[in-house]
C-alpha cells in the first residue's frame, strides 16, 4: 500500500493504491458525500482485486483531505477528480473510473472527457430519497462507457428496479441500504453482501478483456 498526495485546482487529493503484482488494470474508485475511503465496499475491493490482477486506487477528494464534513458542489468534485485522472493513468494500464453515491455521479460525467476504459457505479444515487422526480438518470446513461452498477436493493437514494433501462449493468445487494449494510432479519449476513459485491465487480472486469 502506498498513499500520495495529488495537486488539484480543488485543493489537494489523496490516493491510496493497493497494486497488484501483474496489473492488467487499474480500479479507481472514490467515496460519497459524507463518507470517505473506510467504506466496507471501497475496503472490500482493495483487499480482494489486487489477487485478481487489478490495482486499486482509493481516492480521497480535497474537500475530505483537508478534513470539511461535507462535500462541494458538482462541479467542484469533477475538478478534484479531473486533477488526479493523470496520476492514475501513470503506470500506462485501462483505467476504469469508480465511485460510490456522488463518487459514482463524478465518475459517470467524466468518464468520455478523460478516456477511461469503464465505469464502476456502487450505490449510484438515482434520485434524493423521497424525490424519484429529482432523477439523475441521465449522467448514468451518458457515461458513454460500460458501466456497472452496484444496488442495495433496499436503497432509498434508488431501489434496482427504479433504473431505466439502458445499456449498463446492474447487480443488486438483497436487502442492502445505501451503504450496503443489511438488517439482522435479512437472510444475507454483511459478509455475504461483500462478497456479492466483489464477486460481481470481478466477473464484470473479466468481461471487459
């Protein structure tokens, strides 16, 4: 593991990579509005992928390395991102562009602009929760790339079965929340609701070449 700090017109980024040994490709992914690189399914991919071939980058926006509560505006992040981009493309591999809530929104509006090879959308916030009229379909549709996404199907920011259709994929977490947490009545314990994740992230991968 090693973490570097990254120079961005939005202040500085940090990225913690986690290479594998024959890299084939490189996974970076960043976090959500609220939350940062600790989430269970950022963690989970770190630590599963680099076996399987894939180094994983776990970005940190500015907003979250110099410690704010909450995240900026859109447009904001998309510099912070766009500011790192040249970092993660350095060892010369595909880069897939990843992210979870508003990390997946960056990741699907940047995705053509800065030439990455997929995109990875874990808990892609469709809609506010509560206003499915506020939908935000159309930066998941427009990312231009292949896309997967990732769904807790419990997720109040968008259930799978709201997402229009279109030419992504999209594999479901029974019973998982935004977060992918699941409820102790569910009968899927949190392990297994990780593993469904990578798993799923893995035969994606696989499928692109």
């Amino acid at each position: 593991m090693k973490t570097e700090i990254i120079s961005t017109e939005a202040g500085d980024a940090r990225i913690t990579w986690h290479p594998a040994q024959k890299a084939r490709l490189v996974l970076a992914v960043s976090h959500g509005a609220g939350g940062g690189i600790e989430a269970r399914d950022l963690q989970a991919l770190a630590r599963v992928l680099p076996g399987r071939g894939v180094s994983v980058a776990l970005v940190e926006q500015p907003w979250r390395v110099a410690g704010k509560k909450l995240a900026p505006a859109p447009k904001t992040l998309d510099v912070g991102w766009r500011g790192v981009w040249p970092a993660l493309a350095r060892p010369g591999l595909p880069v897939i562009s990843g992210g979870r809530s508003a990390g997946a929104r960056v990741a699907c509006r940047t995705a053509v602009e800065l030439g990455a090879a997929a995109v990875l959308a874990l808990s892609f916030p469709l809609h506010p929760p509560g206003r499915p009229e506020k939908s935000r379909a159309d930066e998941l549709l427009g990312s231009g790339v292949p896309t997967l996404v990732v769904q807790g199907g419990n997720d109040p920011f968008g259930k799978p079965d709201e997402f229009p259709d279109g030419s992504f994929e999209l594999v479901e977490v029974p019973y998982g929340d935004h977060g992918f947490a699941v409820p102790k009545r569910a009968e899927i314990t949190p392990e297994e609701a990780v593993t469904v994740i990578t798993d799923a992230v893995l035969k994606w991968v696989r499928s692109l070449g």
